[in-house]
C-alpha cells in the first residue's frame, strides 16, 4: 500500500524520537568515558564534558599500577563463563523435565522452586553450609555453586520450553528417543532466544558479583575483578578521610572521581561488546515463553 502523508509524518516523529532517546541513552556513556581520561583537576574545574579538557591517562595508571586488575579480569572471566555454562546446563534440564506433561509432581515441584523466590535460609545458614559442609571457603567455586540456579531463570526457561509444540518430542520418543536425546537435539537447537535471554541474565550475575567474594574468598589474586575495584575506590576514599582529618588539602590531586569513571569504563566493557550479538535474541526470548503460563 502507497504511504499517505499522514504515514510518513507518524514515521518521520517516530524515527526522531528513537533518535533523540538513542542520543539521550549515548550521552551519558560518553561523559563517563570522556571523564575517565580526565585530569582530576580539569574534571574539578571545567566538570564533566563530552571532550576531555585535560587529557590524562593517571585514573587508569592508578588502577592497573597495583599489577591486580588483569588477574582479576581472569578470575571474573572464569567465574562468568564457566559460571554461565554450569547454570545453563541445569537450568535447562530442571526446566525441561517439569515442563514435561508425563512427569508426576511437576506442579508441585515448579511451586517449590517458586516458594525459594520468597523465602530463604538467611546469610548465616547459607555461609556455614558454604565454608564448613561444602568446605569451599577461600575457593573460587564459592563464586559459581552457590548461585549456580536462579528460581526466576529456571521459571522463565520452563515458561519458553511451553511455548515449544509438544508434537515435536511425541514424535521424536515414537521414534525412540530418550529424553536427553529430545533435549539436546530438538528443545535446546530451537531455544536459541530463551538460552540467550537466560544467558545473559547469568552472566550479567556472573560478572557483577562481588558479595560472595568478600565473604568467601581471602587471597589476593582470586579476588574478582568487581570486588578488586570496589576495594581500591574504598583505600582511595580512606586517604582522602585521612587527608581532610590531618587538614592536608587533596582536592584535584588524588583522582578520585576519574577513578570512579574508568572503573565504570574498565567493568562495563566486556558486557557492553557482547550485548549487541545477543539483542536480537534477547527481546524475542523475553516475549516467547510468556505466551504460556
């Protein structure tokens, strides 16, 4: 059909709003990132702008001068991917069987996982069965087993696995598959949008985790890079209490906010660059599994 002028105004405000909120969304990434390579004096006198005024390099020569950040990054990597892949693995197969009309209970047993979302054991009972029954105290799988099934994913998963046409799996056990061949061959290969909406959700968990290493984790370089930053913003704001107390005067020569920024800049990046190969994924496995409850 031949667009009328009245389609052609909707589109022309629909497309200058997506800009302007595009805009709006990049602006702020862009002073974060312009600031972080920023002089602290020039950011405390000129404020944040979208060209540094000073350029300088000394908030990322002061976070990587300790020789801990790149340790770390390896830590979060592992943590994050083989994290991601365990939970993966178990998410789908717990979400596959009680999606499963033959399986007995499977009502009862989504509800118990449900009830979890609600209800937990506190910090304490979780912590002694952490450190003194699994005994993975100061171990790096005390970052990935404790947080290995999120209830919300599992549901979610479950919901996609639904939507999926039961006809596909009847057929497949009429041919004489088992139910790990009907998983692996059939549900996951078309679950793509789930397993990455899934995914993603894991290993943003993954990634920006640092709780569990201050609790569990007690060497240096295991400390994952989320509580590594959050450690070295903490000794700053030490120094500057010191200074001020002692009346020593530190304004624009410790840099504390274009720290702040490259931290920003330095945890936000690998997630940020994975982002766009999953987007096509991820809205479709959101909308997908919420056709069926």
């Amino acid at each position: 059909m031949k667009k009328t002028k009245g389609d052609h105004t909707v589109s022309f405000i629909c497309y200058a709003f997506i800009i302007l909120f595009a805009i709006a969304c990049l602006v702020p990434l862009l002073l974060v990132l312009s600031s972080s390579f920023t002089s602290q004096a020039a950011l405390n006198q000129f404020g944040y702008r979208i060209f540094p005024k000073d350029f300088s390099t000394e908030a990322y020569s002061m976070l990587f001068k300790s020789g801990t950040v790149l340790p770390s990054y390896g830590v979060t990597f592992f943590v994050t991917i083989v994290g991601t892949v365990l939970s993966m693995l178990v998410t789908c197969a717990c979400a596959y069987a009680i999606s499963c009309k033959s399986m007995y209970y499977r009502s009862k047993i989504a509800f118990f996982i449900y009830f979890t979302m609600l209800f937990s054991g506190g910090l304490v009972p979780t912590y002694l069965w952490v450190t003194k029954y699994l005994h993975l105290s100061d171990s790096l799988w005390s970052l990935i087993l404790p947080s290995l099934v999120n209830a919300w994913n599992l549901l979610l998963m479950r919901n996609f696995f639904n939507s999926i046409p039961e006809a596909l799996s009847e057929s497949a056990r009429i041919d004489g598959a088992n139910d790990m061949v009907i998983l692996f061959k059939i549900i996951l290969p078309i679950s793509l949008p789930g397993i990455a909406t899934v995914g993603l959700f894991y290993a943003l968990a993954y990634w920006n985790e640092w709780y569990k290493a201050l609790l569990y984790i007690h060497t240096d370089w295991k400390y994952p890079l989320q509580y590594l930053i959050m450690r070295i913003q903490k000794d700053i704001q030490f120094v500057q209490q010191n200074a001020a107390q002692a009346g020593v005067q530190t304004e624009g020569l410790i840099p504390a906010e274009t720290v702040q920024m490259a931290t920003a800049v330095v945890t936000i990046g690998p997630i940020v660059l994975l982002y766009p190969f999953l987007q096509k994924y991820f809205v479709q496995g959101l909308t997908v599994g919420s056709v069926k409850g």
